[in-house]
C-alpha cells in the first residue's frame, strides 16, 4: 500500500514573520485600493458621475418630446 506523506507546517520564526508580513501587506493594499477608488477626490469618479447627469439629463429632454408628440396624436 503507497502511503500518503504527509508534511508538517515548519514553526521556524523567520516563516511565522514571513506570512504575518505579507498578510499585513496584503490587508494594507486591500484597504488602499477600497479608499482610492471610493474617495469623492477620484477624478474618474468625477468624470463618469458628469457624462451619467449630461446623459440622463438628454435622455429626459428627449422622453420629454416623445411625450409631447404622443399627446399631439
């Protein structure tokens, strides 16, 4: 019968130290990014929030008209 091996995790400090390090960095680039592109000072914010309020501003004065139009049949 082949046996399975089977391998214990190391308990060295320098690993330990290793994967809280790259733990924290990965919890520390996770909250950098949630901030950056939530954060009202985000130019792309800015300028896609600006094209949707022109876009939906034309899209109602053109429901407006089609409105109009369909009163005058």
């Amino acid at each position: 019968m082949l046996a399975i091996p089977f391998y214990d995790f190391p308990s060295s400090p320098l690993l330990i130290i290793g994967a809280l390090g790259i733990t924290i960095a990965l919890a520390v680039f996770f909250t950098a990014y949630q901030k950056y592109f939530n954060s009202p000072l985000n130019r792309e914010i800015q300028q896609k929030k600006k094209a949707l309020l022109k876009e939906k501003k034309e899209l109602n004065e053109r429901l407006e008209i089609i409105e109009k139009d369909l009163k005058n049949l």
